[in-house]
C-alpha cells in the first residue's frame, strides 16, 4: 500500500486496497493468512508529516498451541502510521509497516478457546473430545 504524498487533498484521503496474502509474508508455523489483507487508510497531511489511520482485516487459520487442532479466527487490526516528509519525498510504502503491525499482534500461544482443556500428556487424546480416564503423573 504506497500513499502518494502530492495527491493527499486538504481534507486527507481514505485508501483501501486488498493485500495479498504472499506480499506480507506473515505466516508462521503456528499461524496462517487464509484471505487477504483488507486494507483500509484514513491519510491526513500534516505540515512536514502525513499519518494513515489503517483497519486491517483478513483470516486466519490457527493450530492451537494445547491441543493442536486447527481453527479459524480472523484478523482484525487497527493501526496508527506516522512518517514524517520533506519536500523531496513524493511516495510511502506501508506494507512494511502494516506487516510489522500485523505481526506484533499475533498471538504466540494460540487457543482455540479460552478453556481448550488441551491433549493427555499419557496417551495424547483430546480432552476436549473424551475424558480418557489416565491418570496425571
Ligand atoms: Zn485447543
Ligand atoms: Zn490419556
């Protein structure tokens, strides 16, 4: 997503642009972008700054870090951008920024629920599932 410093009007501009998936490279192993990122950039024009109020949105596919199932959840971001400019400088590219955004945002430890009740450390079932009667060592 790249805002054209000379095309920002008085009033400021709203930008909205669907970023690929692949363009951001975010994906971890714990974490997938299953749509892209829906973009959206509310830009003002300061004297010698511009900042970009940004929504962002898309799906993700998540492994859930107790009892490693799959699931979907989505990705909904807000981010406040500021650059400062000079004369010299017509265009800025956010997508490294929204991608580092993104990022700090990911969850480290993903659950599919609050109280996922996790796999049997014994036999591995999930307990979720079935109670399968081992007991804890
Ligand atoms: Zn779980
Ligand atoms: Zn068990």
């Amino acid at each position: 997503m790249k805002i054209y410093v000379n095309q920002i009007p008085l009033e400021g501009l709203i930008l909205r642009e669907e970023i690929p998936a692949a363009q951001l490279d975010l994906d971890t192993p714990v974490l997938r972008l299953t749509d892209a990122v829906k973009a959206e950039a509310k830009v003002s024009r300061g004297i010698n700054c511009v900042s970009a109020h940004l929504t962002l949105r898309s799906a993700l596919t998540a492994v859930c870090s107790r009892c490693l199932a799959e699931f979907n959840t989505g990705l909904d971001r807000e981010l406040e951008l500021n650059y400062p400019v000079d004369k010299t400088q017509n265009m800025i590219d956010l997508t490294e920024d929204i991608r580092e955004g993104i990022m700090l945002d990911y969850p480290i430890k993903p659950l599919c629920k609050p109280d996922c009740s996790g796999l049997c450390p014994v036999c591995g079932a999930d307990l979720n599932i079935n109670k399968c009667g081992c007991k804890a060592a």
